[in-house]
C-alpha cells in the first residue's frame, strides 16, 4: 500500500519571487 | 562550427549581490566619464544577462536607472556622500545600457550607452504645485545671471580670475522674480582684480575647478541684487586616464582646457555618454 505523506499546505498566498527589476533605491519618476 | 555545448546565458536576480557589484562598477564609470553636469547615482537595476566569456570571465549585460546627485561631475566629494536631486528640485533621470566584464574577481565596462531626461512637469508639480522647473541653459537671462554672478565672485576676491567651464542648472523663480543659476569655473593665469580682457586669460595647467551657486534677483529700484557662492575645489593633477577596450578617450573625459559652457541641443541639461563596441 502506498500512503500520501502528510504536508502541510502553505498559509497565505504564496509568495511571488520577481527577479527583476530590482528594488527602487530612491523614487520613480 | 564550435565543438561542445553552445553557450547561453544565465539571469541572475537584479538584487543580487553580485549583479550590484557589476552596476555600481558601471555608475563609477559613467562619473569617471560625464563631460559635464552632476554625478548620478544607482536608482534601479531594470533587467541583467550574464554571458559566459571565452576564454575566461563573464560579462553582464546591465540596464540600470540613475538619479542625478546634487554634486557636480568636477566635485570631488565621494559619491556616498552626494545627495539625490529631490523631485520638487526637478530631478533628472539617467537610462542606461552596459556591457561589465567580470574576470578574476574585476570588473571593467566593456560599453556603455546613457541618456538623461528631467522629470516631466506635471510629475513636478504634482508634489510641489509652485516649483519652478528647469530652464533652458541657452536662455538669455540663465546667461545674463551666470555673468552677473561670475563678476560677484571675481570681484569679492583676490588671487586667480575664475572663467565659467559651464553653466550646469537654471531656474526661474517667480517670487521675487529671480533666476537661480548654478555653474562650473576654474582658475586662470589672471589675476582677478587686475583683469582687462578675459578672453586672454588662460587656464592653468593644474586645473583648480569651482562650482557656484547664483541667484539674481530684481529690486524695486530697477536694478538686481546679486548674491553668488562658490566652492573651489582642490587643484587637480593631469592624470592619464585608463581606457575600456575599444574606448574613446577624447570627447568623454570633462572639459579639461575648455571654457566653454557645454549645452545639450535642447540647451537642457540632458547627457548622454555612448562608449565602445556593444557586441558581446
């Protein structure tokens, strides 16, 4: 017999890695 | 045909520490290598590609956004230590596209290619309704006010005349109606209480270079009020200065020798620096 390990799920939404662009030092403009 | 594998690229993360070493290795190539105007500061890396390089190293294939700093190019303070041009100031922006090679732990600038443009004016008036914006360098009263502010200096003090290298930002205030101006000068073979022709004094050979900040203003009686203050900066030795692979070193070293003011087309204080071969 095979059994499903138990994992459990993540809370909150995953987050989302976005390599670039990278962070805004100063401002935007 | 190349035997083995081909070659591709890796994207590593724009934070990455090794991707902000490669651009802070090209910002202090684009203040090394400003002809004129302010030094710029990291503000964004936009996008990176690493390409392996035969035989050896890596080169990084770099988009960054710049600020412009309140220190002009021919400041020697570090860039650290330079403030970013507030927005309500009408800050200017840099794009720019660099080739950084990384090789035995270096890295060097293969190319580059910069463009700078100030903020738009709704952008500016969005956070200070009633800022004055950038005026055009070329303007006959940014030009009068430079003068008028120049003479000042000259005249509040004794030893060498100083020339205008450039004129670097301009403003019109409305109230009082005023003309902010700030600009660059260096140190002649004149000196400044005995000069008759300007035109015959020549800079020195060890460039001492100042940076001024004027403002001209109209009073009631008709006339101006003039009120100007300069830094000079410590004498600076000619130095030859390495060059990238490939790279021209005439047109993008300051205006060492030149007293002319160095205006973009628009008479803006846009810049642009284009440097080597772009290939890979």
């Amino acid at each position: 017999k095979v059994a499903q390990p138990s994992v459990p799920a993540p809370e909150g939404p995953v987050p989302v890695v976005r390599p670039c662009p990278g962070r805004i030092r100063y401002f935007n403009i | 045909v190349p035997h083995g594998p081909v070659l591709g690229y890796r994207e590593p993360a724009c934070d990455d520490p090794e991707t902000e070493q490669a651009a802070l290795a090209a910002v202090d190539y684009i203040n090394r290598h400003l002809p004129h105007g302010y030094k710029h500061i990291l503000n964004q890396i936009d996008s990176v590609k690493v390409w392996p390089r035969r035989p050896t190293g890596e080169v990084f294939d770099l988009e960054i956004d710049t600020l412009e700093t309140t220190c002009h190019v021919l400041d020697p303070t570090p860039l650290a230590n330079c403030s970013v041009r507030q927005l309500k100031e009408h800050a200017v922006e840099g794009d720019c596209d660099f080739n950084v090679l990384k090789q035995d732990g270096q890295f060097s600038v293969l190319s580059a290619k910069c463009d700078s443009s100030p903020d738009s004016a709704e952008d500016v008036h969005k956070v200070c309704p009633d800022c004055p914006l950038l005026a055009p360098l070329n303007d006959s009263r940014v030009v009068h006010a430079v003068e008028a502010a120049l003479a000042t200096f000259n005249a509040q003090k004794s030893g060498s005349y100083f020339q205008l290298v450039e004129i670097s930002r301009a403003q019109f205030v409305p109230l009082p109606a005023s003309v902010s101006v700030e600009f660059a000068v260096a140190a002649t073979d004149c000196v400044a209480k005995e000069v008759v022709d300007p035109a015959k004094c020549n800079l020195l050979a060890e460039k001492q270079y100042g940076f001024c900040k004027g403002m001209v203003t109209e009073n009631v009686a008709g006339g101006e009020d003039v009120a100007v203050t300069c830094t000079v900066f410590q004498t600076q030795p000619v130095l030859p200065q390495p060059q990238p692979d490939g790279a021209e070193a005439g047109p993008l070293t300051p205006a060492q020798g030149s007293a002319a003011p160095a205006l973009s087309p628009a008479g803006l204080p846009a810049a642009s620096l284009v440097v080597g071969p772009r290939a890979v």
